[in-house]
C-alpha cells in the first residue's frame, strides 16, 4: 500500500456558544453555565493515498462538510490532528503552513457564492498563484488560458465576469481556480448537488478525466449515493460526527454491513427498479446537541439490543474484506438474549 | 369521466426586460383519481410555474395568457378570483419546497391548522383543532396532540414538511400541486415523506401532481410521468414506459446521464450545451441545438407521435420498443 498522502487522526471538533450578557450574568450568580456545545466531530480517523478519491457520505450534521473544512485548513480540530505526507499541518509555522495549506484546495457547493462576481474570471484564477508567487505575471495569464481549456471553457473567457455564465460553467471556472494552485489534495464539498442533472453528468465526466490527466486525490463529500459509487474509490459513512463504515466503493456497495448503511440505501429511490415498496428509516435525525448514549444509531436501529443503548462501538475490520465497521453486531453482538430475536 | 384534473392548453407568460417570455407553452395533461402525476423537468423548464398556473398563483409581470384548468369537471380560469380563492386549499391544494416558508413562524401548528380549516368550513375551533389533530394523524405524525401545541421551529424539517402536507390534505382536495417537496430533505426523511404520498393517494382518492427535478424519486412514486423542456411537455406516458424505454432524445439523454445506470468510473453521457434561455429559443423544436438526432425539419414544429398513452413531441423519436 502507497505512502498516505492525508491523513486524519483521532479528530474531534466541538462548536461551542457563548451565552448572551443577561445568561452570563445568571449564570455568575448561580455557578452554572448555559453555554451550549455541539460535538460535530467525535474521534475520527481516516487516511488517504495518493491517488485516490474518498467518499464521505451522510445526512445533515453528519459532520462531513466539517471534517472537509478541517482537512482543508479553514477550521482547526478541536483534538487531534491532520497530517500531509505524515507532516503534522498545525506544527507548521510562517512559510511552511502556507506551503501546507495551498497544497489542499477546496471547491464549494454553490458556484454563485464562491465566485467574486466583481471579479473577472481570469483575477480569480489567477489571483492563488500570484499571491504565492507560484507563476510570474505573463505565466500567470498563459496559465489561466490553460487552465480554462482545460476545464472546457475558451480561453477568452478570462476577460468575462462570473454573471455571464451558467452553473456548470461556473463550477468549472471554480474547479479551474482550485487547479490553479497544483494541490496535491482536492476537497470538493457537494460539488455536483446544486447542478441539473444534465449539468452534473458534464462535470463530473470532467472530474474523472482531470483525475485521470493529472492524478489527483481528492476527498468528495456528498449525499447522494449515486454520485459518489460513480467517482469514488472508497467511501466513509457518517452518522452524528462518527464514521460508521469505511470501505472499499465495491464492497460498500455490494455488502454493506452498517445497518445503517444499509437503511441508507434501502430509503433511497434508484431509477430503473420501477415503482418500489420503500423501507424508510424510522424515526429522525437525533440532534447533534444532544446524541443518543451508546451507538448513535439505536434508536433508529432495527438490530439495536441492550448493548448498544450503552456501549460505544468501535471501528473495527470486518472478517474476509478491508471493510471496517463500528457496529457491536461485528463486535461480539448486541447483548440479545437467546431467543429474544427471531434474526 | 374519472379525472381529477384535466389541464389544456396552459400558458403562462412573462414581460421581461428582454422581451416576452412564455414559461409554459401549450401544456395539456390530466390526472386521474388517486393518481400520482410526475412533472419532470430541469430548471428554467417550466415546470414550478406550470404549477403555479394551475393554482392561479402568478402575479405581475407574469399571465396565464391561454387554457383551461379543470378540477372535477370545473374550468378555474373561468370563474372570478374571489371564486378560485374559495377553492384554493378546498378542493386544488399546493405543497410547497420549503415549509419553513410556508408556515407561519409566530402561530401554533394547531393555530394554524383550526385557521386554514373555519376558512373553508363553518365549524368551532374546538372542532376546527379536532380535525386537524385526525389529519396530522393521517400523515404519519405521532402524538399529534402535542405537535399541535407546537411552533413551527420546534419541529424537524421533515415534520414540517408533514404538517404542510397535511395543511394541504385538511379539505380532502381532488387535487395538491406539490411542489419539490422533498428536495431540501435528508435521504431517510425523505423516503418516509414518499411512502406517506403513495400511501395517501391510494387510500384518499386525491390525485397528485409532483413537480420535481429527481427522476430517482419520480420512477419510484408516480404513475405517469410528463417531461418537459422549455415550457413544454416533450414526453408523456406511463411512468415504466418513460423510464424504461425513453423515446425523445432529450429524455434518453437525461436519463442516460443518471450514473447508477453506468459502470463506476466510465464516463457517462452528457448532454452537451447548457439548459436554454427561454427569451432565446430557436423555432421549431426547442432541444434541435443540443439534439444528436437534430436535421433540418426540426427547425419546423415537431409533431406528437405514439400509441396510446406513451406519445413523444419529436420529428426524430427513437423507436418504439
């Protein structure tokens, strides 16, 4: 197995909300606090190789997009910490943090947000390499040029302005602003979701064949199931901040062993299989403010026993495949007694 | 005659800054009795707005300049805006994409709920909150006595999306317009808001429309399926029949580019050129310039050719399995 280029370890993140002047005040006089804290990541740990391309797969406040902004620098972990080419990023002082962190680039949801509209184009392209002085200024324009075909866009394009073009083509223009700085990892954070379909299929062709060109590894967080069997080589599943499941794209999708993965693709509707009979997951997402005790999942799950209402699972390899998965039921079971359960 | 609703020659225009633009072009198609209706389509193709029209909700500098609307055998373009407000939430219902909008932030669900009820019906509120508590039942929501209680911020985004579904469902409408309604939510939320649906319409008799732009989830829920393009509907049929055998290029396209269909990692096929700007449409058919199959003639109005119930607006369509 190659070197990992990122690696992920042992990293918590918690959100915490100071109180307002009038609760800080009461809460002096009373000796409690009211401040509130989420925890949007609990001791997660993961690793990529060079090369490759991972998933990560979950609902709202799963805690995917969180781990992509930590993985790209924009929040620092709370506990823990995230290595490139096994150098820690947060040791890093003055020039070598910024070596560090231009060498993961980010590319948003919402292409209409994340381009300057007062900025032409080609600035915003450009304007990456020339502050780290990666290129002299006439590189840089031949650069953009460069760039922009290399994304399907004409050359010319550097002169127009973000308004003048359409989603796909924006998310172009921002994939070609995240190339622009050669990065070694790229973070694409719901890169397709806000695309129609049509639009999707052209960008995401896109991606593979930049992937292919210029071997990119890349983290690709998403919702959608498809999407992410499609590009992705392995795939992490989240639940309330914790990874559930992580595995190979085929195994994942050929047997998957979480129950809830499992629930996950048994509620999403595939085109193709005609009018289903849907098995949606019972009950709702649990607030992050306040996780269930034990496995997270319980009380969603149909397997759940005694065990899991207390018991924290943990990752772990499941027998005959790279598969690794916090569940007790591959851990020693859920502490159902004999009988109890007709499975 | 058991149609619900039966829409014909719908069309809806807009005064821009570049010129006069026509979001939904012609649109003809009915909905039987507790049948699900998906209007599939991407954005800029008309199909929000074609719900809207049904319901009379556009406004300046948008018209329904043509058509007819009618709900059990009723023409509501024909009757006075008074009239059609009578209806509206009575007998034609919507459902919108975001409930957070949709309900009010500053009113009790139960509040709410007793309002949208005495508008249409003479009844106390004690009675008013009664049916309320039995329609928030119905759409799956448990211990619906204290969710009444409730504001809307309390609830999680896919019971809001319930208590607006079951806002619609308070008249027992022939018709709800649903609009989106699942987009904004998590795949788990969402697959137990679609079982509820499919479940209502069998057991209630309503028919639906569902506006969306996910053809995942509209071969798995409805019955018949209209594909539009531009404002207009370009393919029509069985929902099995569009899906599985697709015979306008645009939806063998859109269909074609949905990656579970594809090996992992193979490129998939696009359609090229972007979703047209509808003050700039070419004559003819308004897919010729993205088409593969595009030749002169389609520079002319294409016709509507078919058997039965899976008929296509296509002078190139594939053929028919």
């Amino acid at each position: 197995m190659k070197e990992p280029l990122l690696t992920v370890e042992s990293i918590h993140k918690r959100f915490t909300r100071k109180p307002g002047l009038v609760m800080r005040g009461i809460d002096r006089l009373s000796g409690r606090s009211s401040g509130t804290t989420v925890h949007a990541l609990s001791d997660v740990t993961l690793s990529v190789a060079a090369g490759e391309v991972l998933g990560l797969v979950g609902e709202s406040g799963c805690g995917k997009s969180t781990l992509g902004r930590i993985i790209s620098g924009i929040y620092t972990p709370s506990d823990g910490r995230v290595l490139l080419d096994g150098a820690p990023v947060a040791r890093a002082r003055g020039n070598n943090i910024e070596k560090l962190t231009t060498r993961v680039q980010m590319i948003h949801q919402d292409p209409f947000a994340s381009l300057n509209p007062r900025m032409k184009v080609g600035e915003t392209i450009a304007e990456g390499p020339r502050v780290h002085k990666l290129a002299s200024a006439g590189d840089v324009r031949k650069r953009v040029r460069d760039l922009l075909q290399q994304v399907g866009l004409e050359g010319a394009y550097a002169d127009r302005l973000p308004h003048q073009f359409s989603g796909g083509q924006r998310q172009r223009i921002a994939i070609a602003r995240a190339l622009a700085m050669e990065p070694d990892l790229l973070v694409l954070d719901e890169a397709v979701a806000s695309l129609d379909v049509s639009i999707q299929a052209q960008v995401l062709n896109l991606f593979m064949e930049l992937r292919r060109k210029l071997d990119l590894t890349a983290v690709f967080i998403s919702h959608d199931l498809s999407v992410v069997r499609h590009v992705c080589d392995r795939v992490a599943i989240m639940y309330l901040g914790r990874i559930v499941e992580l595995a190979s794209a085929r195994e994942l999708y050929e047997k998957p062993q979480h129950p809830y993965t499992k629930a996950l693709f048994a509620s999403v509707p595939t085109l193709g299989t005609g009018r289903a009979a849907f098995q949606p997951i019972k009950g709702e997402i649990p607030s992050p403010l306040n996780p269930p005790k034990g496995c997270a999942f319980h009380p969603r799950c149909p397997m759940a026993g005694p065990r899991c209402r207390v018991d924290l699972p943990a990752l772990k390899p499941v027998a005959g495949t790279a598969t690794t998965v916090a569940c007790h039921l591959n851990d020693g079971g859920t502490g159902i007694e004999k009988g109890s359960h007709a499975a | 005659m058991n149609k619900a609703l039966d829409v014909r020659g719908l069309t809806t225009r807009f005064e821009t800054r570049s010129g006069m633009v026509t979001a939904v072009n012609g649109v003809s198609f009915s909905v039987e009795r507790g049948r699900i209706m998906g209007l599939v389509g991407e954005s800029g193709s008309g199909k929000s707005v074609t719900g809207f029209s049904i319901l009379g909700l556009i406004d300046e500098p948008g018209k329904v300049v043509a058509g007819e609307v009618l709900v059990d055998g009723q023409d509501l373009r024909a009757l006075s805006p008074d009239a059609v407000r009578r209806l509206r939430g009575a007998r034609v219902a919507m459902v919108f994409q975001d409930p957070m909008m949709t309900l009010n932030p500053v009113l009790r669900i139960g509040d709410q709920m007793a309002m949208a009820v005495r508008v249409h019906e003479k009844m106390s509120k004690r009675t008013a909150w009664e049916k309320a508590r039995q329609t928030l039942e119905i759409v799956g929501i448990p211990s619906p006595a204290e969710r009444l209680k409730a504001y809307p911020h309390q609830l999680s985004g896919g019971m809001r999306q319930r208590v607006a579904i079951a806002i619609a469902l308070l008249h027992r409408p022939s018709v709800i317009i649903a609009d989106e309604p699942t987009t904004a939510l998590d795949v788990s939320i969402q697959g137990q808001i679609l079982a509820e649906v499919r479940r209502l319409a069998d057991e209630t008799g309503t028919a639906i429309v569902w506006v969306t732009h996910d053809l995942a989830v509209i071969s798995s829920l409805a019955d018949d399926i209209c594909v539009m393009y531009a404002g207009r509907i370009v393919e029509r049929g069985p929902a099995e029949d569009v899906i599985g055998a697709p015979r306008h290029p645009y939806t063998v396209g859109l269909i074609g580019s949905v990656p579970s269909l594809h090996e992992p990692g193979t490129p998939l096929p696009q359609i090229p050129g972007s979703t047209p700007q509808l003050s700039n449409l070419p004559t003819g058919c308004p897919f010729r310039p993205r088409c593969p199959r595009a030749t002169d003639i389609c520079a002319s109005e294409p016709p509507i050719v078919g058997e039965g119930d899976h008929t296509v607006s296509c002078h190139h369509p594939m053929e028919a399995p």
